[in-house]
C-alpha cells in the first residue's frame, strides 16, 4: 500500500510542478510536453525509491506491503499521466458547449440571438445548444436560457481550472 501512496503523491507532486510551471511562462499554448518531461522525472524518482527500498529492511518485499503493489503503483502512475493530459487540454479547447456554458454563466440568462451574437464564428451552435437543453445542463423559458444546477457546476469546474492554469476564458 505503501507504494501505491507513493506513487500517487509523486503524480500530485508533477501536477503541482507543472501548474506552477504554467503560471509562470507566459507563453500561451499548451505546455503538454512539459508536463511529460516533469511525469518521467517524477516516475523516474518513483523508479530509484522502489530500486533503493528494495533491500531495505523497512519495507519487507514479502508483506503486504512490498511486492504486489510495486509495479501496480508504478502502472497506476503512468496511466494518470493521459488522464490529467485529457483534463489538461480540455482547458485550452474553445468548444461550442464550453462558450455556451461560459457565456450564461458569466452573462445570466440570455436569449438565443443572445447566445448567437457572442458566439458568432460557430455555425452549429443551435444543434449544440439543443444538445445541452436537452442534457440539462441549460434551460430554456421564456426565449431566454439559463444554467441549470447541472451546468452551473460544470461551468464552474471549468473556471476553477482555467484559473488554476492560469488561463484566460476559452484558451
């Protein structure tokens, strides 16, 4: 078990270094390679923790908790590397969905000329507003659309990440 915790810690410790890393550059895009260079650095400190501990009397190889749970924790590393690169990039995506969201969440209610004239570059934004009234994340009364309490917590998932990576609105 021990080694599990270790190795979730270490992927925390690489998310922190490169939201740091983020923040600071200024340089907009995404910065997904850094973050695989700061994973394999981190992976690689897993790696020589394991090494060093292998023969080492305080972890016993033959408990609970030794053997089965080396390589596990490193797989369980490795595949949250994807996960976090997946969430990652949803931050810098401009999504139809993702302006709607954003736009009533920042906006209020709003109608749909509304809706069209903030977001005027897209040309399927109807078929996507349809699809999130008909998700629930946004309702629709009187002309006008608004979060549900659905949306309203994805639009604010949304910011807190944006804002944690230091992003500005839609990029």
């Amino acid at each position: 078990m021990f080694y599990i915790v270790f190795a979730v810690a270490l992927f925390i410790a690489s998310v922190i270094t490169h939201i740091f890393f983020c923040r600071r550059v200024v340089k907009t895009g995404l910065h997904a390679k850094a973050f695989i260079f700061t994973a394999i650095i981190f992976f690689g400190v897993y790696a020589l923790s394991v090494l060093a501990l292998w023969h080492s009397p305080v972890l016993d190889p033959r408990s609970l908790w030794g053997l089965p749970f080396r390589i596990t924790a490193g797989l369980i590393f490795l595949l949250l590397v994807p996960v976090y690169l997946c969430f990652y990039v949803l931050t810098q995506l401009t999504s139809p969905s993702k302006k709607i969201l954003l736009s009533i969440s920042q906006r209020g209610a709003l109608s749909r000329a509304d809706i069209l004239a903030g977001i005027q570059e897209e040309h399927f934004i109807m078929t996507r507003l349809n699809d999130l009234c008909a998700s629930g994340c946004v309702a629709r009364t009187n002309d006008k659309h608004s979060l549900t309490s659905e949306g309203q917590k994805i639009a604010a998932i949304l910011n807190l990440m944006q804002s944690i990576l230091g992003r500005n609105v839609g990029g």
